[in-house]
C-alpha cells in the first residue's frame, strides 16, 4: 500500500496548455497561488494536450518527466493547475512517491489558513470535507473490502465506510450551524432594509485591493497584503456619503479563475451579501495586463451565485502604478459606469464618494400617496421609516402623504403593501 506523505515546502509544479491554449496568461497567477499557499517552487513541468491523459492527466512521457523532477530536487509536493480526479492523484502519488495536489486543494489549503471567523473556519471545513470525501479510497485501499471465511470476517463495518460516515455526519452538522449564521446574516439584511440603509458590495478579483481600498474608506483595520486570498472573513462598516448619507459597505472574499465550486457552494450564505447588495463596486487592478480577463472572471462568479442583476460601478484601483490621474467616466444618462482612484495613496477616494452620492440620489422617487384611514399601520410605517416629506389629512381621514425614499424600496413596499397608483413629482 502506499503511505501518502505530509504536505511539504518544496513543490514542483505543473501547468498544462488543453487543446493548444496558451500558458503564460497563467503560470505566474499559479506562482502567486503557490507561494500564498507557504510552498517553494522547486521547478516548472508545462507542456501542452489536445484532452487530459486519463491515467496521469499529462503524457506518460510527461508524467516521468515529473518524477525524475521530484527525484533531483527532493520536492515533498506536485501541484497541478487543473482539477485532478482521485484516480489521476492517485496513480501520481505512486509514480512519483510523494503527496499530489490540484488546483482546488490548493486553494482549500490558502482559504483553511486564512480564515478567521466563526463562521468562515465552518465554510472551508465544509468546503475541505466535500473535496475530501471522494478520495478516502487513497489511504484505506487495503479495507475497501470485508473478507469473507472463516476466521477472516470484518466488522460490520470497512474503515472506509466509518470514515465515509463521520464525514457525512459531520457535515450536516456544519450545515445546520451555517443555517443558524445565515438566518442571522438575514436579520441582520432586513433590518438594514427597514432602516432604508443601502448596502454597496466590493467584488473583485483576488489580490486587486478590495481591502485596501475598503480601510481608506472606512478607516478599518481589515488585513490586507500584496497575496492572493489575503482577506477571506467578509467585514460590513458603516460610510457616511457627501450628502450626510450613509451606507453599509461590505467587504467580500475575492474571486479567481476556477473558483472551486466547493467553494462557491460553501461560501453562499457570506455571499449573499453580494446578491443583496444595493450597489456592487467592481474593484480591478488597472496595472495588471490580464485585467480584461479579470473582469470577465468576476462577472462569470456574480451570475453564478446570481448576483448579474445588481448595479455596478467599475472602480479601476492602482493608478498610482500607471501614472494616470483619478476621474469618473459617466454613460449618455449620466450615471457613473467607472471610477479611477489608488486606494494605497488615496488619489481619488473622494471622486468615488461623490460617485456614491450621485448614484444614490438617483435613485431617489418623490412621490404623492393617497391612503385610506384603514391604511393606518402603512402610514406609521412611512413616518418610522423617515420618507413622509408633508402630510395633509382631509375630510374623510384619508392621509395624502409626500413622501421620499429609495426607487428600490418604495416599489418593494408598493408591493408589499398594494399601495395605490402614486402621484409622479420626479
């Protein structure tokens, strides 16, 4: 049988161009991801494939290439830029002796040493149990079978089987404890909505400066570094806007090319921050060359977890880098599309809360409502909520009430409520 060695520092790594895609774009993404991981690259096995070899996912020439690698350089480590199956891990394990790993378990290895929260510590281990359970077979291929005869029957019960089990209780109960945080992210969401406080998203991709720029903005102290995945827990702060508004900002996990699903799946309670969000500020590293491909990575992992729909405003970060001064582009309507700032020196923040201030006055309605005396509670719950500009009551108790409030909101609570047909006033 073969015993599977512990993770080590020294890694060779291995990139595969499929069906005569290009390599460079990747490998030094790949690098960044291996040194965030705490790994030293001990060298570099490319080569390109029309399809995956089935046994090795490489070539069985390409496949020797790597073990004569590990062999002279001492690497404890292989790791593959690609989703690898149990069988592919496996069969490389044997060949080259030592541990194997994919770009998922890579990256579940970065977010397991990142996390720091309650809840997002449950979300990796849920992530982490879900990638391991198919491939228990690896260590415990001696008990796959219960021997039969006399003398030579098991317990009821293969190692395999017990470990499948544990697994599986263990992550219903991280599921059930991931619902209880969820149900008090939503409170949490709803009670923002009665209070008619926007909430604004910062997505973008990994290591673009989501959380520089969300320090410089709130004067928080969230970690942040120039590494892939260096914040992972989401932080919400409180931001005061020109016009003596204010908001909620949400700090979120970055995204990256191939995000395992795993992930996506684990972390949806965290972003469904993002869904809900009011306004999403796509924050991109306006220095990187590949930014393009970026944006459109990010954009792939908002309609995945279905937040396609929200409103975006581009905030092109790092311009300090370029040598480019801060501005704000607008499309024919007027409305913000993207901003120019650095958030390590600060050059332009206050063009993006003016943006933000813009942008939310927008989406401000001024409208008549004609309510029945019946409609009482609807009444009080405009006052609560701060909207009734005037009020002027009649014969018949009807209340005719100005009011003023968020487009979103109003035609929420014009749905909840079967509000009458409004009066326009802009």
């Amino acid at each position: 049988m073969f015993e599977r060695h512990e993770s080590g520092d020294l890694a060779v790594l291995v990139r595969v161009g499929l069906d005569n895609n290009a390599l460079g774009d990747d490998l030094s993404e790949f690098g960044e991801l291996v040194k965030s991981a705490g790994a030293t690259v001990a060298g570099w096995i490319t080569g390109t494939r029309k399809v995956p070899n089935p046994k090795y996912f490489v070539g069985s020439g390409k496949a020797e290439e790597i073990q004569q690698l590990v062999a002279a350089t001492g690497a404890q480590l292989v790791i593959f830029d690609h989703s690898l199956s149990p069988s592919q891990e496996r069969n490389l394990e044997r060949l080259c002796s030592c541990r194997v790993l994919d770009r998922t378990g890579l990256i579940l290895d970065i977010f397991s040493q990142r996390a720091r929260s309650f809840e997002g510590k449950l979300q990796v281990e849920l992530a982490q149990l879900r990638y391991i359970s198919t491939r228990l077979v690896r260590g415990w291929s001696h008990l796959e079978r219960q021997k039969g005869g006399i003398g030579l029957r098991g317990p009821g019960e293969t190692q395999l089987e017990t470990d499948r089990r544990l697994i599986a209780g263990r992550m219903k109960q991280i599921e059930k404890r991931l619902q209880k945080v969820d149900r008090q992210r939503n409170q949490g969401r709803q009670s923002r909505k009665k209070a008619e406080v926007p909430t604004v998203s910062l997505v973008g991709y990994t290591n673009a400066g989501k959380s520089t720029l969300f320090n410089h903005l709130t004067d928080a102290d969230v970690y942040s570094a120039d590494q892939l995945f260096a914040t992972l827990d989401p932080t919400l702060r409180k931001l005061m806007l020109p016009n003596n508004e204010h908001v909620v900002l949400a700090d979120t996990v970055g995204f990256i090319r191939q995000l395992p699903h795993d992930l996506v799946a684990a972390f949806r309670s965290t972003l469904q921050e993002t869904c809900e969000a009011d306004l999403i500020l796509h924050v991109i590293d306006a220095n990187d060359e590949q930014h393009r491909d970026y944006v459109e990575q990010v954009d792939n992992v908002l309609s995945e977890i279905g937040a396609s729909d929200v409103p975006q405003i581009q905030v092109y970060n790092k311009i300090d880098l370029l040598g480019a001064k801060p501005r704000i582009e607008r499309n024919d309507q007027g409305c913000v599309t993207r901003v120019w700032l650095s958030a390590e020196s600060g050059q332009g923040i206050d063009l993006l809360l003016q943006a933000l201030a813009d942008t939310f006055a927008h989406e401000i309605v001024r409208r008549w409502l004609n309510l029945p005396p019946q409609a009482a509670r609807v009444r009080a719950r405009l006052f609560e909520m701060g909207a009734v500009v005037s009020e002027r009551i009649d014969e018949l108790g009807a209340s005719h009430l100005e009011v003023e409030m968020q487009r979103r909101r109003f035609e929420e609570l014009s749905k909840r409520e079967g509000l009458p047909e409004p009066a326009l006033l802009n």
